[in-house]
C-alpha cells in the first residue's frame, strides 16, 4: 500500500510540472530528501582529510564520515543533536590533552588600576604560591591596544580532574577572600576554559621583555580540524621568524574560538617581521585559508604585569 501511494504521489508531481514547468507543486514536497539533496562536492576533500585523521587516531564514528558532515551542515536536527559529541572527537584530534587554561578576563575602571593591581597580585601569586593547589600562573597582562581597560590572566590547570580538585580547594580556603577583595575594582569578568593545540605547547616562564601580541579568531562551526591542519604546517614558517608563547582552542565559555599569543621586542619589530612571513614558504596559503575559516578577527597588544611568569 505504502509502494502505491508513493507511486501516485511521483506521478501527481510529475503532471503538476509537466503542465506547468515554471511551476513548483507543494506535493513536490512530499519527495523523500534523500532523493533531491546530497552533499556538496566541496565538501568531499574535508570529509577524506577528517576520515585519514580520525582513522590514525582511532576515534570512532568520525571515519564514517557522518559527524563532519554534521557539524558542517550545522542548523540540521542532527547536527545540534551530535555537537557535543563531535567537538569532543575534534578536540582528541588537535588538542595536546595535558592541561586546562582558564582564561580570565577583568573588566577595571580606570581609577581603580592601582588598586587592582594590588588585589590581583595578591590573589594571584596566592594561589601558586599554594603547593596544595597544583596551579600555575601562565601570564598576567593588561590590555593597551585592543579592547582597553582589561586585564588577562592565564592560569594552568592539570586537565578537567586537577581543574574540579584545585577549583574546590579555592573555594574552601583563604584564597577565596583575596578574590572577593578584588571584586569591587572589576566592572565585568568573563571566564573561559581551553585546551592547547598539540603542536603548540605554551612556553615556559621567562623575562624577554617587549609586547606581547593575543591574536582572537572566531572559527565558523565544524572547521577546526581543517584549522588545525593549516596552522600545523603555517606554524612553521613563522617559527623561523619568531617563538610562539602559545595557541589553545576553547571548551568552555564561548566555542568555536582560537587564540594564539606571540611576543615581539617592540612594536616595530612586531611590523618587521609580519613583512618578512610573507617570504617563507607557506606563509600565504596559511593566511589565505585562516581568512576562509573565520568569522571575526581580533588582535590585542598586552603589557606583563610586574608579578607575570610571561614577560
């Protein structure tokens, strides 16, 4: 019965536009999508370069092909079904899986910067100072080109476990009070956790001097392992140029972003060697497709804080 109302539908549709072929029947609308919808062709090579990855890392459900597709044709039922799912096979892909880096961000009326610089010291050289806690204090910077009159703070943490274990600990100790202490200097607080990219690993402390530069992209939905693979292989270009201070992708907080942070002796140095990336092979295509993958760009220029392991 169900054969011989599909087939009467087929040939209704077919009258309808054979009578009319500027014409579209609503029963064309009865069609099953799988019969006038398939995947564009542009999406083939990303789905080959997904399923070769996903198959060397032995991640499941992504050799298939299914969830890349998911992710790209966002907006489908499907796709918001499975998006936890897939950004959690993306990250076993690109990510290094060491550790955890909240990136804090404090809005601060200018009046009140010295004051809270003093409760941001206290509090943050605090908690690494507390051997109990495992925590690190990758940098402390305040904002001077960009989005003004903030301040950034990167902390370490020993993956998710350390994260719940440190964060708790926090919470119930002194180091809590030294945090409320700053809170009337802070207009807003945003709060975000990332993961590094596996084949950029934050450097170590150490006193260069100079600026440092925090590069913001906000990728489109479904594109960071085809990110990931660009800037494997740009990286390296600019490695001849200038020491990476780190690249992390965000799991919490807002998604589909990547920072990448970089320092340079001045401004002017900062311009030289941007001009001469343009030389090393690679350098083009990677900022060609970096243009393709996102949405928004931002760069900032940050000052160390006397207290900051990055300076």
């Amino acid at each position: 019965m169900v054969e011989r109302v599909e087939t009467r539908r087929k040939q209704e549709v077919t009258s309808d536009l054979s009578a009319n072929p500027r014409s579209r029947s609503p029963r064309a609308d009865l069609l099953p999508l799988a019969r006038v919808a398939r995947p564009p062709d542009l999406l083939l090579p990303m789905l080959s370069l997904a399923r070769q990855r996903a198959a060397r890392a032995g991640v499941p459900g992504l050799t298939r092909g299914v969830g890349v597709l998911n992710s790209l044709l966002h907006g489908s039922p499907e796709a918001k079904a499975t998006g936890d799912a897939e950004h959690q096979q993306h990250t076993k892909l690109v990510a290094r899986g060491k550790y955890v880096h909240s990136f804090e961000v404090h809005k601060v009326a200018p009046a009140k910067f010295d004051e809270y610089k003093k409760a941001a010291e206290r509090y943050y050289t605090g908690l690494v100072s507390d051997s109990d806690l495992h925590v690190k204090l990758t940098g402390s910077w305040e904002t001077v080109v960009g989005e003004t009159d903030q301040f950034v703070h990167i902390l370490e943490f020993e993956n998710y476990g350390g994260y719940d274990r440190t964060t708790q600990l926090i919470r119930e100790s002194q180091h809590a009070e030294a945090y409320r202490a700053l809170l009337p200097f802070v207009n807003s607080r945003t709060h975000q956790l990332n993961q590094e990219f596996a084949f950029f690993p934050t450097a170590p402390p150490h006193s260069q001097g100079g600026i440092f530069e925090l590069r913001t992209y906000q990728l489109k939905p479904g594109v960071l392992l085809e990110w990931e693979h660009t800037w494997r292989a740009g990286i390296e270009a600019r490695r001849k140029l200038v020491a990476p201070v780190g690249a992390w992708f965000s799991h919490v907080g807002r998604l589909h972003q990547v920072h990448h942070m970089w320092q340079y002796p001045s401004f002017a140095a900062r311009k030289q060697v941007r001009q001469e990336a343009w030389s090393k092979e690679g350098w083009s295509e990677t900022v060609s497709k970096t243009a393709e993958l996102t949405t928004v760009m931002d760069a900032s220029i940050l000052y160390p804080l006397s207290y900051s392991p990055l300076k």
